[in-house]
C-alpha cells in the first residue's frame, strides 16, 4: 500500500514537473528546426537544459514569493478585530480604545505604575498662580473637555497637590475624561499647597464636558486607559470585580498584524506563470532568428552553386564545394548545415539532395524548402535547366529582400517623424523665445 501510494505521488510530481518544465515532445518539436535530425544527442543536451532552467527560475520566483508572505507576515500593517468584552479584557494583553476615530492602545501585561504624587506641597500666596495656569486651554471652568494643567512645583517653592471628587473624570495630572458625559458632569478638585511647615486647602468646581477636538480626544482616551489598567490589576489581585462602567461609551478591540497577502500572491503567482507559459519564447525568437538567417545565407549559396556548376561539376559536388566557402557564413549558418548534410550523406550513402528537403521541412522555411525542392527536381534533368532555375530563384529572393529593406525604411520614416517634429518645435521655440520676450 505504501508503495503504491508512493508511485502515485512520484507521478504527480513528474506530471506537475512537466506541465512546469514543458514536456521532451515540445521542446523536440521547437528546437528540431535549429540543430536538425543529425544532431541528435546536441539536441537531448538543450532539452535538458531548457527544463533545468525553466525549474530553477520557477523555484527561485517561489522562494522570493515565500520571502515576501514571510515579510508581510512579520512587518504588516496594524489592523483591528472584532470588539471584545470584559472577559477578554481579563486575560490581558494589548487592547485598542477608539472614540470618533481616534485611538489610544494600552498593554494590559505590563504592570501597573503608581504616578499618583504624594509629595507636593502647597502655598496660600500662589493660589493665584495655580488657579491661573490649571485651566489650560479650556474656554472657563463650565465648559471643561481638555487636560487641565497642574503644576506640581512653583518658582518660589511651593509644593503642590491635587485630589478630585471623581479621578475618573478628572486625574491627578489633570487628564479630563468628558465621553459620555453629554450634560454634563461636576468635579471638585482640592487643591493643597504646603510651604515651610504651612499648608492650605482650597476646592474649584469645574463642569465636565464631552471632548470637542482630537487633542480632547486623545488625552481621554489615554486616561481611560490608565483606568482600565489599574481596573485588570485589581481583579487580578482579587480585590474587586471588576467594573464595566470603564467601557462605556468607547469600543475595544485587539489589534493584530494586517498581511497584505493579495499584491504578494498576485505578483507570485503571475511570475511564475510568466515563467511556465513564456518558457518557450525564447526559442521560438531563435528559430525566428536562424531561420532570417537562413534566408539571408540562400542567396549566397545560390550564387555559389552556380558559379560551381558552370564550371562542370555535378550537383552534389557543387553543393559541397559551395558549402567550403565561410565569405557571409558563421558557425550555424546555412553554410554550415550544408556541409553537415554533404558529409552525412558520404556516411549513409544517401542523395544530399534527399537530406537537404528533410531538414528544410524541419527548419519550416518556406524559402528554403523551395530550393531544395527545386534541387530534387532537376538532379535528373541536367545542369543547364537547374542553373536557370537558380538564377530566377536568386533574382526572386533579392528582390524580395529589397522590398522588406524598403518596407523598413519607410517604416523607420513615419516613426522618426514625430521625434523630428518635437525638435523642430523646441528649436523654433529657443528661436523666437527670446524675441518674444524681448517684446
């Protein structure tokens, strides 16, 4: 059972491999054409490398789209979940508050800090001063929303201490919680102030109100946060329940990292079936190559069979002879497959001509399955017909190719007309400029 579960997988993956890589008949059928039946084990050779190096492009874009899941994972964006209640909020961790779009996050693990100041002092001579500066920017004492200021310490040594009626609203530094309290809502403040062994007490009466701009906003919902804070730690230490009061008006959520997995796998995936669709374009741009080049190789080699002809020799000695020449042929010319095809049929006692239609049926050019057709049909039928054949054949193939040289110029005309256009308009432009400005 194991193995046969085994086999099954190894075939899929070879399946799946070859749907990746493009199978051997594929890269056979595309690839014949540029090195030929007799060059079988070159042609084995290049199929194996063409799917060695399609596997490897496309494992290393899924390694970089693996990297960039990775990297999204670990270093996204901060997002929120759904909201949570005051049970959540027991098991501690990191909670966000929000109140009109405004957000304040508190770290619930992190043990609570005592900033409450039991040594200010106070002084009777700068009430004055500390009335002046604790109302902030807060328009009067009925209308407080922002954080009041306390100064804790006066230029002259006086010490100061601040306690409210209700530090749920207002704290000790001066933090002003106005959400929900929509009519609003009175604190007492006493204020102490110690000197030299003196201490006087006096009270200010303010009126809470809910919060107006965002800095309000903030600062609310960072005292809120203190207060839930302090909240946790006391269930925690069991010595009260705790109180969902803290929550009203303001929702909590747990914020998470945001992935954006979407742009990644998009990217990842169209890489790769770039890759696996594209594999072959390549070689069909080379085909296209070697094939141009066959066409531009023809004429020459026409040239030279007739010039080997004239002088007396057979076809398959001319063929031979015109294909010793290197003037205009490089390695994987026509030249160069001729020369292969004279010595292949010395080998296997067969017509060159014979071969010579095989591989132009191979290599798919039309021009030059036409010449190897004509040469198979007048090896039996003399010199002097194939010779004219030739000439007519080699006339046509010029003039064919001074048609596309011409289509190409005319084509380079109308696409370097606008370029030219341009700079004529920037030259007119630095031309009559400067008298246009001068007027």
């Amino acid at each position: 059972m194991n193995k046969t579960m085994t086999e099954m997988i190894r075939m899929r993956i070879q399946k799946i491999c070859r749907v990746i890589t493009g199978s051997r008949e594929q890269w056979y059928r595309r690839l014949l054409p540029l090195y030929g039946s007799w060059k079988g084990r070159q042609l084995e050779m290049r199929i194996r490398r063409e799917q060695n190096r399609v596997l490897m492009q496309c494992g290393i874009a899924f390694g970089v789209t693996v990297v960039f899941f990775l990297a999204a994972l670990f270093y996204g964006g901060d997002g929120t979940q759904e909201p949570v209640n005051a049970e959540d909020i027991l098991q501690g961790g990191t909670y966000r508050l929000e109140y009109r779009g405004i957000t304040q996050e508190i770290g619930l693990e992190e043990p609570v800090q005592d900033v409450t100041k039991n040594t200010e002092e106070i002084f009777r001579e700068a009430r004055k001063i500390i009335s002046g500066e604790m109302l902030g920017n807060n328009q009067d004492w009925d209308h407080v929303a922002g954080k009041l200021c306390f100064p804790k310490e006066l230029e002259s040594g006086v010490y100061v201490r601040y306690e409210t009626s209700d530090p749920r609203r207002i704290s000790e530094e001066g933090f002003v919680d106005g959400i929900g309290a929509e009519s609003g809502i009175e604190v007492v403040i006493s204020v102490t102030m110690l000197y030299q062994e003196k201490m006087e007490r006096y009270e200010v009466r303010v009126r809470v109100v809910p919060p107006e701009t965002e800095e309000d906003v903030e600062q609310a919902l960072l005292m809120r946060a203190g207060i839930l804070e302090q909240e946790v730690e006391k269930v925690r230490n069991n010595s009260s329940e705790f109180e969902t009061s803290v929550l009203d008006h303001i929702s909590v959520s747990v914020p998470k990292k945001e992935t954006v997995f979407g742009p990644f796998a998009v990217m990842g995936i169209a890489i790769i079936a770039s890759l696996v669709f594209g594999k072959f374009h390549h070689v069909e741009r080379e085909r296209e190559l070697y094939r141009k080049r066959i066409s531009d190789d023809l004429p020459f080699l026409m040239d030279q069979l007739i010039l080997m002809m004239n002088a007396g020799l057979i076809l398959s000695e001319a063929l031979e002879m015109a294909s010793e020449t290197t003037c205009g042929d490089v390695e994987g010319g026509l030249l160069s497959d001729v020369r292969y095809l004279c010595e292949r049929a010395e080998e296997t006692k067969q017509p060159v001509t014979t071969l010579l239609c095989e591989h132009a049926v191979e290599t798919g050019c039309p021009e030059l399955v036409r010449f190897s057709t004509m040469l198979a049909d007048h090896v039996n039928r003399g010199s002097a017909s194939l010779i004219r054949q030739l000439k007519m054949e080699r006339n046509y193939s010029m003039e064919s190719r001074w048609k596309q040289q011409e289509g190409k110029i005319q084509r380079m005309e109308v696409q370097l007309s606008g370029p030219l256009f341009l700079v004529l308009a920037v030259i007119l432009l630095l031309t009559i400029g400067p008298v246009l400005i001068g007027f």
